[in-house]
C-alpha cells in the first residue's frame, strides 16, 4: 500500500516510517521466535509483500509463519480480508488489517501497510517494516528453516550485496512509484532518468552472471523479481515507465524468466491481482477504475537460456515442495499450469 500519493509540483516520496519491532531469537524488543505464533499478512498484488511470500517459501517457513491474505484492492481506510469467508480472517478474526494496528497502536495514523506480522495470541501488528522482515525470516528463524534451504544472505556476500540491494531499492523498486505518482513535470523526467540508468546497470551487470550475485540466488534476486515482473503488466503503462519494455531488455528478460520458471517465484505471483490493485485503487493517476486486458503473459514461459551462465539457484541445497494447497495461485491468474512453477 502506498502510503504517499500525488502532490503537484513536487518528486513522490515514500512514507518510511514503519513498525520497527524485530522478532529475534533472545526476544529483545519482546517479540521471540516461536513456531505458530505469529501470522504473516500479505497481499498478492503488492510487491513489497510478495517479497516476504517468496523468501517464506523458499525458507520453508509456512509451518513456522501462517500467512492471511488481503484481496487486491482496498480504500484509504486499510486491506482487508475480502477473499476470506465473510470476509474476516480465519486466524485473526478481523475484516480490517487496520484492527490489528490499533492494537498495537491505538489510533495508528500512519500507513496500514502490507507485509505486516501479527502476534496472535494478542491480535497486534509486531513489524511492518517490509525490509527487515526477510532479513529476519533468513536469520533469525533459521532454526525453523527446510532442510536445502538456500542462504539468501551470505555472510561472505554482503559487504557487495547490501549496495546493490539499496540501489535496487531506491532506483527501481520504489523508482518506478517515483515515476508514476510524480507531481510535475520536472519530477518525472528526473524519476524516469534514475530508474532507466539504474535498470542499464542492471541490464550490463545480468548480462555476464546468472544471478545478481553470481552463481546463487539471494535476497537481491527477490527484491528485483517482484519489481521486474510487475514492469511490463503495470508499471510500463501505469507509472509512465515506458521507454522500453522488459522484454525489450533481452538480459533482464531472461533473468526474470530465469526466476519466474524457479520454484518459490512465479508460484507466487497472481497478475490478475497485480493489476486488479494498480489500476483500481490508484485512481488518482487512473480515474476511470479501468483494467487493460493486456499484455500476454504467455511468453514468461518461454525458455530463458540462462544455464549457460553456468550456476545453480539452490547452491549445495534444493528446491523448495509445491506451495501448500490453501497457497496455491489460481490458474486463471497465472500463465503456469495449475499455478505452479516447474523445477529450475
């Protein structure tokens, strides 16, 4: 959810001031990890959540972490539960996400965001802090990990890794926003200068490795994923970032079919409410609520060529066992048969 929308003459910025409690292993800000616990609130179409449903599954974290899922398009009151049965939470009991921040914060007047995690036993939002989430999940909680669970944040990788994860971050995931809810002309040519220099670099650096920090997948891959499969159905048109197409940028294509065809990726991944949210809820930039038909998906399935790069996703571990029924994308809203994504 966005918490910043349009003002005219001015750059959009984005509204980071989050839940920052952590839940660790010594419990220090009073949030211990404990299997069964905590619920992990997420909505298919928002790509800050989808990066918490992928690094849940590629950890093998659903029987640690429940996950509740909001529909794709809400009001400026909060998410809510709307593809549950009457419309509550089955574990919460809430219709609201909004419920649960009040409880942590009577009053809460700032962004009911997704990814959030709540503590179930008192129904009160513990984080919403999207970024160090997946930190923690890969972290602290690997006591609960599957066995072959990839490490996506290598100790020995991250001195590298967390630059190229902060230029992910501000160029493009929240680049794109940048460019779509502009407020003037000046801020989006500027927007759009940033996030297209910053998607070269990316194009140049993907051309030559597999994956963005060589032979493995990692958090860096997730963060970019979520941005990139998003581009071509919403942010090309949406967010008037349009001056090529993903598939007309032939590494980065291939790489995010790479990830799409990979277990844990494009199992995740619902279009049909990616664009239900973009084009419905932002009717500031979108005012008639209407939702293009196109583009064809069908081409995330063609081959991506990329084994030739050599590397393997899992690393000395494996792939994680199809999503639990209850998770399983519908069909109708993925190019995948079934909602599943064949092994890499």
């Amino acid at each position: 959810m966005e918490t910043s929308y349009v003002l005219p003459g001015q750059e959009y910025t984005r509204d980071t001031s989050y839940i920052e409690s952590r839940i660790t292993r010594d419990g220090a800000d009073g949030w211990p990890v404990e299997a069964g616990r905590y619920r992990l609130v997420v909505a298919r179409a928002c790509p800050w959540a989808n990066r918490t449903i992928i690094v849940r599954r590629l950890l093998g974290l659903e029987s640690a972490i429940s996950m509740g899922m909001c529909g794709p398009t809400h009001d400026m009151r909060s998410w809510t539960f709307d593809l549950d049965p009457e419309e509550h939470d089955p574990v919460l009991g809430i219709h609201w996400l909004a419920e649960a921040y009040y409880k942590r914060v009577p009053g809460y007047l700032k962004g009911i965001t997704v990814p959030a995690i709540v503590d179930v036993p008192t129904g009160a939002v513990v984080t919403n802090d999207f970024a160090q989430i997946t930190l923690d999940f890969s972290s602290e909680w690997s006591e609960h990990h599957r066995e072959g669970a990839p490490d996506l944040y290598p100790e020995a990788l991250r001195e590298e890794m967390d630059p190229v994860m902060k230029r992910i971050y501000t160029e493009v995931n929240n680049g794109v926003y940048r460019c779509g809810f502009a407020g003037s002309q000046e801020a989006y040519d500027a927007a759009y200068e940033r996030l297209f220099t910053a998607l070269a670099w990316l194009e140049e650096r993907l051309t030559t490795r597999r994956y963005l920090m060589g032979e493995t997948i990692t958090e860096a891959d997730v963060r970019l994923f979520t941005t990139l499969v998003r581009f071509d159905p919403v942010y090309h048109g949406h967010f008037k970032c349009n001056r090529n197409k993903l598939v007309e940028m032939p590494a980065l294509w291939c790489y995010a079919r790479d990830l799409f065809t990979t277990p844990g990726f494009g199992d995740t991944v619902d279009f049909a409410q990616i664009k239900s949210h973009y084009y419905e809820v932002h009717t500031d930039i979108n005012p008639s609520g209407i939702v293009p038909h196109g583009p064809d998906l069908s081409d995330w399935l063609e081959p991506h060529g990329r084994e030739s790069l050599g590397g393997n996703p899992w690393g000395d571990g494996t792939p994680p066992g199809p999503p639990p029924p209850a998770e399983v994308v519908p069909q109708a809203a993925t190019p995948l048969p079934g909602g599943l994504a064949p092994a890499s």
